[in-house]
C-alpha cells in the first residue's frame, strides 16, 4: 500500500480514537450509558510488579497482601478441597462482583486531624472485640489443614477477633471455644425443628451466646469450578465425606447424637418467617439472621426481635444474583434504621474494602476466603498473618480519612463513584 494512503488510514484512526475518548462521545454519544458502571480493574500488582507465581511465598511474614496465601492454599490442597473453597455457583457473575462492587465506591480522605491513636475496638452484641474483622463461618476446615478449626480459633485468640463458628465444622463446638479462650458465635441452618432445638441446646450448654442462623440455603448449588477441579482428583470422596448430605453432616462433630436418619431433617427450603419465630420464642441466645439482600426482609427481621443480621450472598456460592454486597449494604442500612446492628460478609479482601462498609453503617465485617488461604498456606501461623494485614490495612485507611476510633467513621467518608 502505497505511503500517502497509510498515512491517511493512520489519520482516521487516531481521528477516531480522539472522538470517542472525547466530550463528544462520552457525554453525549452511546458510550455514555456506561458512565456510571464501575471503572475496570487495575492488574493487581501492577503489570510492572507481577505477582510471581514461581516464586511463592514460604513464611507468612513474607506476605505483603492476602492474595499472597491463595496460590500457596491452591499448591497445598488437593484439587477438590481448594475447588469447595473458591467455586462460586454457575457463571460465577456474583463471586466476581462481590470484588468489583468496591470499584463504586470511593473513599473521601481528610486532612489534619490526629490520627496518631486509632481505637479499631468494636462492641457486638454486649462483648468487646479489639477488631470489627469477624471470622466468618466455614465448613469443614480440616479439608485446608489438619488442625482446622481449632487453628483458626488461636488466631482469633491472638488479635481478640469474634469468631462464627459453622454447625458444618470438623471440630466440636466445645472444642473450639476451648481453644478460642472465650465464647464463639455458633451458625446452623433452620432444618427439621427436632434437629435445630437440638443444636442450639448444643451450642447454649457450650457457652455460646448467639446462634446465627443462615436463610439463604435450600435452592440447588451448581458449583461448577469444584466439580470441574474435582475431575483432577484421584481420591475417593465418599470415604471422608459420604454420598448424601445426610451422610455429610452426621459425620460433622457438632452433630453427634442427633438424628438425621429421615431425609426430611435435612430440608432447608421449606423454612419460613413463623420458622424463625419459633427459634426466636424456645431460645436465651441471641438471634442473628445471615444472608439478608433486601430492604424488605431487613424491615421483617428487625420487625421480628431479630437481634442483628448478616448482609450476605455466601461469597457468590448460592445465588448468581449478580449484586454484591456492598452495592446492597446502604438500603439495608436504610431500612434498619440503626435499631439493630448490620454485618456485612462476601468479597472482601483490603482494608479498604472493610472502611467503606464501616463508614457507610456496618457495624462490622466477616471475613471468609481470605483466612483460608492462610490456614491452607502455613495453618495458624498463616490465619494470624491473614487477620494482621488487614487490621493494619484498615487502620491505616482510617488515619487517611481522620477516623479516630470506628465510631468516628461517618458515611460521609464514602461517595459513590
């Protein structure tokens, strides 16, 4: 092609590129209708810092993010447990905007104000934690490390963390708080009312305090990533884990001595409000409701003596609704109207993700995923690592926004992009 006609092609190119980078189109023309969609991703580490993943971290203390634990968890684990820990269900679409809903929120930094003293201890439900970071529940531990739950509750001791403990764990309710050195918060599903009088008298006698009771069960998981992972496995499942969700859970410590021979014990899906009401009326414990999306059922739950909830889409595992957590939290707080504290859980891994929920009303934030990767990375050692990055992280976010303590964090401090 001859020089002249390159040149006029060349031209037109970058005429084009002016135009649809420019005021033109973007504020009159089509791409305009994305203006408010949250800005892409940027590499994480940035492309000139790649995260090498030949070169894996080998001490905890090596660690400079939580993403640093999960190719460590992912060489540990066999192919199935890492797959359980990192599938989200179907397309994935709510496990990714768990992360990318942080993107439509932006913090809004002061100046001069004394930070040199940040005061991160929080009160939830009558007990004083020296964090707002609460140990999420998750299942079956051991499947990360062979100390389990147990590890994860020395590490909750280590930085005083609230620690939710799941009715699904492979150690013990009493075992666990044992080792916490103080009361966990005890999760179950709302099943067959024999089952669930029976764990919460379980959990009652153990010394735990609060039951959280999960609602967003009973629908069909179509964990894609771990059954694809799964096919890599040569092991045999049905040894550890049964062939049933009735052999699962009576193999489940916090089980032991409950009767779950009738298929019909383990139905989630037929659970209702008058359900919980029930729970509410035949338990001391306090009552917490996790897996709240809505404005509405946030009316009903604090309607209905409910003493706190969870905001919560299960890490993108249950629902592929497509929403996170964070884009929900501000009309969950809205409709609570400070009469009951929020939690918030799913997607979050920085500490700046944990200031925008705190500053916008949560009163504190679960973490999942991230606490795991350190138990399948280094056990205790990585757990403890896990929670102190981000207590530093968070820390250092409020003195960049003038927050001298949590209850000086305003939602003024967060805007929407």
């Amino acid at each position: 092609m001859p020089l002249p006609q390159l040149r006029q092609i060349s031209s037109r190119r970058r005429l084009l590129q002016f135009l649809v980078a420019g005021t033109l189109c973007t504020q009159h023309g089509v791409p305009a209708l994305a203006q408010n969609a949250a800005p892409p991703r940027l590499p994480d580490p940035m492309s000139w810092a790649p995260r090498d993943l030949n070169n894996l971290i080998s001490d905890p203390k090596e660690a400079l993010d939580v993403f640093d634990f999960e190719p460590v968890a992912k060489k540990n684990l066999s192919p199935a447990h890492f797959g359980y820990m990192a599938t989200g269900i179907d397309d994935e679409v709510t496990l990714r905007a768990n992360r990318e809903g942080f993107l439509k929120f932006q913090l809004r930094p002061r100046r001069l104000v004394d930070v040199a003293t940040i005061d991160m201890t929080t009160e939830l439900l009558g007990t004083r934690f020296d964090s707002p970071i609460v140990i999420a529940p998750t299942g079956s531990n051991r499947a990360f490390h062979s100390d389990g739950e147990v590890a994860v509750a020395n590490a909750a001791r280590t930085g005083n963390h609230l620690q939710i403990l799941s009715s699904g764990a492979t150690t013990s309710i009493e075992e666990v708080i044992a080792a916490r050195g103080a009361p966990v918060w005890f999760q179950l599903y709302p099943r067959k009312w024999e089952v669930t009088e029976a764990l919460l008298k379980r959990a009652e006698r153990a010394g735990s305090s609060v039951a959280v009771v999960t609602v967003d069960g009973g629908a069909f998981t179509n964990w894609e990533t771990l059954a694809r992972l799964r096919r890599n496995d040569t092991r045999q499942c049905d040894g550890c884990h049964g062939s049933s969700i009735r052999d699962y859970v009576a193999r489940r410590p916090n089980f032991d001595g409950i009767d779950v021979s009738d298929p019909a014990s383990m139905n989630i899906a037929n659970q209702t409000w008058d359900s919980i009401k029930r729970l509410r009326d035949s338990t001391k414990m306090k009552i917490v409701l996790k897996g709240i999306l809505t404005h509405e059922d946030a009316a009903l739950a604090t309607d209905s003596g409910i003493d706190a909830i969870i905001v919560s889409n299960h890490g993108g595992r249950v629902v592929d609704s497509g929403r996170a957590t964070i884009e929900i939290l501000p009309e969950i707080i809205e409709a609570v109207g400070g009469r009951i504290p929020v939690l918030v859980d799913s997607g979050f891994r920085r500490g700046t993700d944990i200031i925008k929920a705190l500053a916008m009303g949560a009163q504190a934030v679960c973490i999942g995923r991230p606490y795991l990767w350190g138990l399948g990375a280094f056990g205790q050692p990585g757990v403890e690592r896990v929670l102190e990055i981000l207590r530093n992280e968070a820390r250092a976010v409020m003195q960049q926004v003038g927050a001298r303590s949590i209850k000086h964090l305003t939602p003024r401090m967060v805007q929407r992009a």
